[in-house]
C-alpha cells in the first residue's frame, strides 16, 4: 500500500512536511496545500519558498494547483516542471466558500462543460510532450450530489491523467458526516485511471474497508488522521501505536521549526496552535486535560505556551500507546 499525506491549507507546509518525515517515515507522497495558477503566472513569494526543493529534501513532494484557465494551469506545469517536479496535482475538490467564489476547486464541478473545454484546452497547449510531465486530478464526487459522478467520470476518462484521487463527498458535504465508501466502489468501476482513495481514515479498519469494497486498491491519501495520530501509517503497517513522548519529541521538534523558520512568536503560537485541534484527541477526555488544553490556546508568548504544554504532558492521561 502506498500512503499519501493530504494538503490541508496552513498546516502541511515545508516547515511540517520536513518534520514530519523526520520523526515518522514511511509517507510515499506529501502534497503542498494548493498553489494559486493565476491570470498574473506568478506564484507568490510565500507559495515559492513552500515548493523550493532546497525546502524538501529526501521528501517525495507533489505540488498541487488550483486553476479556472487551462492557459494558467499550464504555466503552472511549466514552472514547476522547471524547478523539478514531474508530477502535478489538479485541485478539482477544495469547497472553500473563498476558493468557490474564484471559481476554482471544486466550483470547477458545477459545469462539466466547461470542465471538459477545460481540460481539452490544457492537453492541447501541453502539446506532443504532454507525458514529460504527469497530471493527476484529486476531485470530489460531485458538486451538490454524487448523482454528478458518471458524468465526471466520462469525462475524466476521456484525458492522460496519471492518477485520480478520489474524496467520495459531495462539496456541499464538505467534512461533514461520513465519507461514500459504497461511491469509492462505484467509482472504481467508472474510471479508467489508477485511483487512490481519500476520506476518514484513522485506523486499520477503515483501510480494511476500502479494501473490501475495491480488493485492488494500493494507495490511499490521508489527512485529518495523521495530524490526529502522526504514527498512524506505522500502525497500518502492524507497527506500535503512538507513545507520549513520541509525541511531545514531534512537537517540540515543530515548534523548535516553526521559530527557526518565522521569527515571529505571534506566527510560530498560530501555526502550534492549529495543530492542537489535533493533537489534543490524543488524550484522556476529562476535566483537567480540557482546562490544560485552554491553557495552551490561551498563551500568547513562547514562554507560557511552553510551559502549558509541559504540564498537559505532564498530567494528563494519554489514550493511545505507552504514557
């Protein structure tokens, strides 16, 4: 099986990935969180030092885009083929209220049209060497209904991608209620394309689910349930579950990256504290873990959020693997 570790705008960029990777091996591909292809054909200086490869060494990283105009979706391959990357990931699935409103992500599933001029338009102007570099779509089920799917499947069949990552909600769903593993199977049947499946992984049975519904399946994308549990490709592997100090090691080694990379304590507490939405389902529900836990969202110096977390590590229960 391989693994994939989602985007999640704010969260997985280089400062994460390279840490990640560090403390817990074993992700095939991460993804940045998706780049804006533009009308302008310049990315913008925060997105150009989250794919800078000096950024990412021993990561196997695949930049993923965002576009309305298949003449900026190519610029996009173009310069990201340029700074060596042969892989490029179309963002068919973001249902964003700001990203629908650009028209892009998973807006671009509203007309299927328009989608397939689209895409048309871009292997067109990719040209007889459309191949040097591989395309590959991560798409919702459909826009307001995974009735919407056959037809996207048509017409996704209908081009050279390399792979297709298939989320089986709807963007109106957006996270919400459980993730159409009957439409994974459904899907599989329908698209012509290697597929990886995405949605509510975090625990071996779920893979177990996936896999009884489509036997051939050998790559899944996973999110939420690795910010939740960083260890959790080892477990699906048969390895030990998250310990304690494996986690407090992880996000010392964040924070430690966080300053060396901003500077700025005000940018370093936002990005820690993003991830305790997280972390903090690691341990034991009660009065004293959730009070511990606000002390930490609640800190505004490095100091103090240091010192807050020590306690939480300290005194609380942890529900995963050793204390």
């Amino acid at each position: 099986m391989k693994y994939s570790f989602a985007p999640m705008e704010g969260i997985t960029g280089h400062v994460f990935r390279r840490v990640h990777a560090a403390c817990f091996p074993g992700i095939d591909r991460y993804y940045t969180p998706f780049l804006t292809a533009n009308q302008n054909h310049c990315f913008r200086a925060r997105e150009k030092k989250d794919l800078a490869p000096e950024n990412n060494k021993g990561i196997r990283l695949v930049p993923q885009t965002a576009a309305n105009r298949a003449e900026d979706f190519v610029w996009a391959v173009r310069y990201l083929e340029d700074l060596g990357y042969d892989e490029i990931n179309l963002n068919l699935g973001c249902p964003s209220p700001t990203v629908l409103r650009q028209h892009r992500g998973a807006a671009m599933l509203l007309n299927p049209e328009a989608l397939d001029r689209f895409f048309d338009d871009t292997f067109r102007l990719l040209g007889p060497d459309a191949g040097a570099v591989r395309i590959s779509v991560k798409t919702r089920s459909g826009f307001s209904s995974s009735d919407e799917f056959p037809r996207l499947s048509e017409i996704l069949n209908r081009y050279p991608f390399s792979e297709v990552i298939i989320h089986p909600r709807t963007a109106e769903e957006r996270y919400e209620g459980k993730a159409d593993r009957e439409l994974y199977r459904r899907a599989a049947e329908m698209i012509h394309h290697p597929l990886t499946y995405n949605g509510d992984i975090e625990e071996k049975k779920d893979v177990d689910e996936i896999l009884s519904k489509v036997p051939g399946t050998n790559s899944v994308m996973i999110g939420r349930g690795l910010l939740k549990n960083p260890t959790l490709v080892r477990e699906l592997a048969g390895g030990a579950a998250l310990e304690k100090n494996e986690l407090k090691d992880y996000h010392d080694r964040l924070l430690d990256a966080y300053y060396e990379d901003f500077r700025q304590e005000r940018t370093v507490l936002f990005h820690m504290k993003e991830l305790w939405h997280y972390f903090g389902m690691n341990f034991e529900a009660g009065e004293e873990s959730s009070r511990l836990l606000r002390e930490i969202l609640k800190a505004d110096r490095i100091a103090d959020y240091r010192a807050a977390v020590n306690r939480l590590f300290r005194e609380a229960g942890f529900s995963r693997g050793r204390q």
